[in-house]
C-alpha cells in the first residue's frame, strides 16, 4: 500500500512549510520512523518522518518550495507497486483555483485504506530530547491553550483518538510521566490503546525508535545577503516573517491599545547582579532576567492583567506562564518560561538562557513557544532606551524594557546621577483599563526596585 507522504501541520499557527533539504532520494528504500527531509515552519526546522516502509518512488517537491499543508510532498511505495494515478492526481491538484467550486481541498492528504499515512513531522528537540540542566518544564494548565489561527487547514490525519475534556489526547497516567522522564510529546504519538489512547508500550516505542533515528542537526536559517546590483532586490519571506506579518497586521487593527511608561530606579538590581556575580558565574543573572521574575511575581498578584481576550468574555489566568521575545535570523520568536512565579530568580536566569539558545538553532518545539499568558520585549541591550512593543493576541498585554542608564534625577531636592530604566505597557482596553495596568506597574515598581524580594 503506498503511503503519502505531506506537509504536515506542525505548529498551531502553520498554514504551509518551506521543503529546507531532502534527506532521502528517489530509489532510496526507508521504512518507519526514518526521517525523510527537513521543513522550516513558521517557527523552527523540522524532521519529516515516513510512517509506512518502502522505496520513495517519487518527490513531488523541490528544496526551497513553499507548500500548504496537506499538499502531497512525495510517495513511498513497493518497488513495483503502480503509483500513476496518486501522481495524476496530485498534479490535479495542483493545477485546481484554491478553492474553486466543486474542488476538494486538500484531498491529496487523505490517507490512504490500510494505515497508510504519513507520521507527524517531529522537531529533532522533540525527537532526540535536549539534556537541560533546568527542572523539567511544567505540564501546562487547562487555562493555557494553544492558539489557533482563524481558518488553519486541519492536519491531515486518520479519524482522531479519543480525547478527554480538556481536549487532549487520552493517555494512561504512567505513560504521561513515562514521556515527560524521556522528553517525548505526547501529540507526536499514536495511541494504541482503547480509541487511540496512549499507553506505556506506545511511549516505549517512541523512545526505542528515537534511540534508532539517526541524530541530524537542525537546518540553519537561509542567510540573504542583500545584493547592491540593480535598482532593488526583492527577498522572499520566509515562513516565521509571514506569520509575524499575519500576526501584527491581528493586532494593531483590531486591538484597541493604549500605552503605560514608568521609568524604575535600578540602583539596587545593579548591586545585587553585581553582588551575584562575585560569588561566581553559576549566580550571574541580567536585567532581562530581573523583570522577567519581578513581571510573573506582578502577574500572580494581578490575574487582571495576566488575562487573554476570547471574544465574548475575558480569561484570567491563575498561572502565569511569561513569553519573552528573541530575535533569530529571520524575525522574531517567543519561547515560554512556564510557572515563572514559582521559579526562582536562578531558575529563570537559567531557563531563559536556554531557551534563547533554542530559539536562534530553530529547535523550539511548539509546546516551549506556545501557551503564553504575558510577554515581555527588552531590546536594552541593543541601546534603545524605550520603545512600544505590539501585543500577542489573545494576550492582553505586553511590557516593552529599555536599557539601564545612567543619568541625572532629583532625589530628596538634590541632583544625583542614578541607574535608571523605562518600560512601557502596551494595554487591551477591552480587557485592562489604564487603573488597572497603572496597579500593575506599581507592584512591579516596588519588585524591581526591592529586588531582594525575588529571592526570599
């Protein structure tokens, strides 16, 4: 039975994926788990994998091509198993209006009798788990879901497993804490148990095949030099630039925002930092990281502000998972430091190191770039002193962090030279009125400020 191989949707955002590299050629025999090619999504490289065994008879798409998800990438099959009509047909396809009357969309996804469909595209960070020395990250709250685009095209898939309320996948207790010891995801496993639920020889397969799997590293970004021949050169967008695209254009039209500036004495965060960083390099934490934790500590106090607009009513959150933005080659990405008020300041310093690592190898997976409840831009360290940052829909807000500066204030009637910093706030009105997020920057005023009191 052939099996089809297309492009998956691999993140809760993606639409379409860019083909970055072929690993396997025509003729070249595969079977189950091996990786096929690597797909640049609209956040990080990405491994296909070949659910069915066989020989990819033929590749339908080129390195560099851009393909909606659920278009037909490639085939394996036997030897001499007769393919024509499967390539007849994705040619239709291709050749079809998107959504012309009459057309069906997507139908080269459909997967054929038998089982013979694609396995789900997996990130190599969530294949072959990354040793972090931080405490294993949280499993995230009902209150955090993921996103989703208006309008994604659905994931090409046989009928779905059974899921429980919140909407996940069903798996036994053992086989949760099975996959969160060995660094697997859970959606990226098929269940074969009762209605698809996970069990623990499910986990045991995946960690045996990822055993097996060939360790290959993640795609760097496509590097475009910019060209000083012509009048103009005109750069394709990538993936990650046409979501930010997408995402920003969701934003400032529809999101009634105002802005909130303070300006924070951080002559007592010097010193602590500078106190941390004398007792050794293991303590060292930055600025970045200060306002990260004084921000989620803020945040657990005002569920107001730590809140997502749903539409037709507001979802206060009671944890607080903080995205902090970090720039990569191409863009811009927001992983995810869940639970950040009950981490410690070391935690977060540690955590956050991390995951910016991540961030610019293109080795995120979903779940370390989604669920956020706040976020954070700080672009001090690039010289700006202030600057408004635009807001993440759903979220509600987002703190926007200059750089610390020396500069002169009156303190007590007398002109002194003090380390100063200016953030601002950019607020959904339907959802923080300027009482409410001027509260907000007061408490975190008063963390930053004191900033021992991260550490008690």
């Amino acid at each position: 039975m052939a099996t089809k191989v297309v492009m998956e949707a691999l993140s809760p955002t993606m639409e379409e994926g860019r083909l970055v590299k072929w690993l396997k050629n025509e003729g070249d025999a595969v079977k189950s788990g091996d990786i096929l090619a690597e797909v640049e999504t609209d956040k990080a490289v990405m491994e296909l994998v070949a659910r069915g065994d066989g020989v990819v008879r033929k590749r339908l798409a080129n390195e560099g091509d851009a393909s909606p998800v659920g278009t037909l990438l490639a085939i394996i099959a036997a030897p001499d198993e007769d393919i024509d009509s499967i390539v007849a047909e994705a040619g239709a396809a291709a050749t079809a209006a998107p959504g012309a009357p009459g057309e069906p969309q997507g139908e080269a996804s459909t997967p054929p009798p038998g089982g013979g469909e694609t396995a789900p595209a997996r990130s190599a960070a969530a294949v072959a788990p990354v040793a972090l020395p931080a405490p294993p990250m949280p499993p995230r709250g009902a209150g955090a879901p993921r996103p989703q685009a208006p309008g994604q095209p659905a994931q090409p898939a046989p009928p779905p497993p059974q899921t429980g309320a919140n909407g996940r996948q069903r798996s036994s207790p053992l086989a949760r804490r099975l996959a969160s010891d060995r660094g697997i995801e859970l959606a990226l496993v098929r269940g074969s148990g009762p209605g698809g639920r996970i069990v623990k020889r499910d986990i045991e397969t995946a960690v045996a095949a990822a055993a097996a799997r060939p360790k290959t590293a993640a795609a760097p970004p496509v590097k475009r030099l910019i060209s000083r021949e012509g009048d103009y050169q005109d750069i394709p967008l990538t993936q990650i630039r046409k979501m930010i695209a997408r995402r920003l254009a969701e934003s400032l039209g529809p999101v009634p925002t105002f802005y909130l500036t303070a300006e924070f004495d951080m002559g007592r965060a010097s010193e602590m930092r500078a106190a941390f960083k004398e007792i050794g390099d293991d303590f060292k934490v930055s600025y970045n990281d200060i306002v990260l934790k004084a921000v989620a500590n803020a945040l657990a106090d005002h569920p107001e502000v730590n809140a997502h607009w749903m539409g037709d009513r507001i979802r206060h959150f009671n944890r607080v998972h903080v995205a902090m933005a970090v720039a990569v080659e191409e863009g811009l990405i927001t992983p995810v430091i869940f639970d950040a008020d009950r981490k410690t300041l070391s935690d977060i310093s540690r955590e956050a190191r991390q995951l910016a690592d991540l961030a610019r190898q293109r080795k995120l997976t979903p779940e370390q770039y989604t669920g956020a409840t706040f976020s954070v831009s700080n672009l001090g360290m690039l010289d700006i002193v202030e600057f408004t940052a635009i807001i993440n829909p759903p979220e509600a807000a987002i703190l926007a962090v200059g750089g610390v500066e020396a500069k002169p204030v009156v303190v007590d009637g007398n002109v002194v030279v003090r380390e100063r910093m200016r953030v601002t706030m950019s607020c959904d009105h339907r959802v923080v009125d300027g009482a409410t997020g001027a509260r907000f920057l007061q408490a975190l005023r008063r963390l930053i400020e004191n900033p021992l009191l991260l550490v008690l």
